[in-house]
C-alpha cells in the first residue's frame, strides 16, 4: 500500500471493488424470478444488453479501482464519468415511459440508493478531497522528485 494514499480513497476503492463483486456474482439470483425470466424470453435482445452492460460496468469498476489504488488519474475520472452515466441515465428513465419499455433494466430502482449515496460520497469526501488530488498529483510526476520531497 502507498504510504501517501489517503486512507478515504483507500477505502472507497475496496468497498466499490467489493461491491462490484458482489453485485456480479449474485446477479443471476435476480434474473432467475419468474418474472424476469418471462421478460427475457420476451425480449431476449434486451436481455442480452442488460447482461452485457452489467458486467461491463462491474469490470469497469473493478479495472478503475485497482489503477486509482495505484495513482492513475485517468482511472477516477473513469470511475466518476461511468457510474456518473449510470446514475443519470436511470433517473432519466424515469420521466420517460415510452424509453422505459425496452429498456426497463436500466430504470431506477430502490436498490441503487445505497449505490448513489456511496457515489456521492466517493465523490465528495474521498476522490477530490485536497489530500485524494495530491495523491494524484505526485503520481504524475518522476520518482526522484516524489523521493527528494519525502
């Protein structure tokens, strides 16, 4: 473990990686209702992207949280901007119901509260705090001029 990483980005990286896990491996308990079976023989194309942007978004998660572990700055802007999509793109589904009709999957649920109120924040008190962007910051720059500072 980095000695310079912020403890919040520390752990806001293992509980989204835990969480990403978790959310992949059961997964399959949720498409085995009843009524989520008969959606899917109905609409086996939407079935289909659901399945694959599901576990995109969990691989992207998992491959975001390890490089902003290992300083990568593109990787939280990755973290932010894809879950950030998430996030949106549900609540607007919302207004629409003729949208909601194919793509239902992506709708917002009451589950993905904790899921919102955990982004908000990573986003707010661990991933953009003064500490998470010097953090950063040093990555950037060559190993002798983050040695001679320490």
């Amino acid at each position: 473990m980095n000695p310079n990483r912020p403890f919040a980005v520390t752990f806001v990286c293992f509980l989204a990686m835990l969480f990403a896990l978790i959310d992949a491996v059961f997964f399959f308990t949720d498409l085995s209702e009843v009524g989520n079976a008969q959606w899917m023989a109905e609409h086996i194309n939407s079935a289909r992207l659901q399945l694959a942007l599901h576990y995109v978004h969990s691989g992207i998660t998992l491959l975001a949280c390890y490089f902003i572990l290992k300083a990568r700055n593109w990787a939280r802007w990755l973290y932010v901007i894809t879950t950030g999509a998430r996030h949106v793109l549900a609540i607007a589904l919302l207004a629409d119901d003729h949208l909601r009709e194919g793509l239902q999957f992506l709708c917002f649920r009451g589950a993905m509260v904790p899921g919102l109120l955990f982004f908000g924040f990573a986003v707010l008190f661990a991933l953009f705090r003064r500490g998470a962007n010097e953090y950063f910051a040093a990555a950037d720059r060559p190993w002798w001029e983050r040695e001679r500072e320490s």
